[in-house]
C-alpha cells in the first residue's frame, strides 16, 4: 500500500462523531426487542443519551469513559452503570472498605464528566448471568433511556465482564419489548457498541475509531480518581490507556482515540445503491 492508498485508508477509517450518531436513512424498522441500529438519534443527529454498562465501576470509566465524555461534550445525557464496585479489586484493601472507595471514585468521575452514576448490587466476581440481573439492567435502561450502549466485549477471560455482556444483551432487548411490563414504558436503545479493554482482547476486532481528542484531558482526570488507575492493583491502566489512545489515534489520523466494536449486525446495510 503506498503512502496516498494508506493516508485514504485511513481517512476512511476516520468515523469520529460521527460513529456516535444516528445516521439517517437505509434502515429497516427493528425487530420487537431489537435495536434500531442508526435508525433514530436526536434531530441534530447526535445522541441524546449514551450509557456505560460496566461489570466493574472501574471498566466503566477506564474502558468505556471516553465515549461516554465525547458524547457529554456533544451535548449529551451520560450515564455509568456498574453491575458491581469492583470491591475485591485490591490485594491489600478488604472489599468492605475498598467497595466505598470505589464508589466515592465513580460518584466524583461521573459528576466531573457531567454524567450520572447508578449501581446495582452485584458481588464483584458473583455477577449473575441471570434473568433477575437482565431485568434489573432493562429497568436501568428504560429509565435512564440511552440511545447508545458501550459495554464489554464478549470474549474476556473474566468471567464478570462475560456475564455482564450477557446480561445487556438480553437487558436491550427486554427493555425494547412493549409487551414486557416494568415500572417504565419500553425502550428501544439505537446502537450498542463493544469497548476494548485488555482483559477482553480475545475476537475484538475494532471498526469504529472515535476521536476523543477534545475530551482526553478531562476523562483521564477522571480516570484518575480511582485509586488503582496507576498501578496499585498490578496493571498500569494509566499507561495502557494513554498508549491505547495514542496509538488508536496512529491509526486514525486523530491525536487521540478510543476504538469500539460493533454487534456484527450493526453493520449490515440496507442499501438500494452502493
Ligand atoms: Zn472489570
């Protein structure tokens, strides 16, 4: 691929915004309890909600948090959601106390970015894959109404974040199904998204790289009231994250940038020309 063929590739490549807004046109309807998939947005074409389903409150902000940021700083309502706090996230804290902190963390990070934190009551590490969970996630989801969900990855050897992207799939669609009777009406969310995240790299294969550029700074000084975000747990997330950024940045022609994955049928087209 010589120089010019390279730089077009990734002009290519260079979704920005625009990967979180609803693009207009050659969809079909959803299917009951399906997401609309670009179908819908606000009338400005930028979401109206975004919101982070994390295991852990951690992943939340670290994996997830840059999207979340961006599209706060487009006008936006964002919301964290973590399934647990990440309580037994430290070798030296006991959870009883290490569950507060992680919690005071994501209450001071989500009110720095402008979002919303919500917590469900799960055990770190006993996260159920269950219909109780789903149900609680849809609740969480009818009321908070997010156009776009960021969430993990199925293919993680953490068996947290492999309940917690079962648990969304089935929350999305229970949230969008009418005849499903909850406090709130339905809810249909317009797109969902995979992070990346090294503890789920296996099968993440990144088609949308979003330009976090005008929001870095201040989502990594979130980031960084979390106390193991530089390093205190055993993995240096500071650094990782700041490299991932830079380089996902290489490869996408942006200064900074996070990469998401999308449900495979998020991608399919509807077209009447190509
Ligand atoms: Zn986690």
């Amino acid at each position: 691929m010589d120089h010019s063929t390279r730089r077009n590739f990734l002009k290519d490549f260079s979704f920005g915004a625009a990967a979180l807004s609803a693009a207009p046109g050659e969809q079909t309807k959803p299917m009951p309890g399906r997401p609309a998939f670009g179908e819908a947005g606000s009338e400005t074409g930028k979401p109206s909600s975004i919101m982070a389903i994390a295991a852990h409150a951690g992943d939340g902000f670290f994996a997830m948090g840059a999207p979340v940021a961006l599209a706060i700083h487009q006008g936006s309502q964002g919301t964290f959601l973590s399934l647990s706090l990440g309580e037994k996230g430290s070798a030296t804290i006991p959870p009883e106390r290490y569950g507060p902190m992680q919690r005071e963390a994501s209450e001071r990070a989500a009110r720095l970015l402008g979002a919303a934190a919500a917590f469900l009551p799960y055990s770190d590490g006993e996260i159920p894959a269950n219909d109780e969970a789903a149900f609680a996630v849809c609740d969480a989801i009818r009321k908070y109404k997010p156009d776009i969900v960021v969430t993990h990855w199925r293919e993680s050897w953490h068996k947290d974040h492999r309940a917690c992207y079962k648990i969304v799939d089935d929350a999305i669609f229970y949230a969008g199904l009418p005849a499903i009777a909850r406090k709130a009406p339905a809810h249909t969310v317009q797109k969902l998204f995979f992070a990346e995240n090294w503890e789920d790299a296996q099968g993440f294969a990144a088609d949308t790289y979003l330009d976090i550029t005008p929001v870095f700074d201040r989502w990594f000084e979130a980031c960084a009231l979390f106390p193991m975000w530089r390093g205190e747990t055993g993995f240096r997330y500071n650094d990782y994250y700041h490299s991932l950024a830079v380089a996902r940045g290489c490869l996408s022609n942006f200064k900074y940038a996070a990469s998401l994955m999308s449900p495979s049928e998020q991608l399919v087209r509807h077209a009447r020309v190509l």
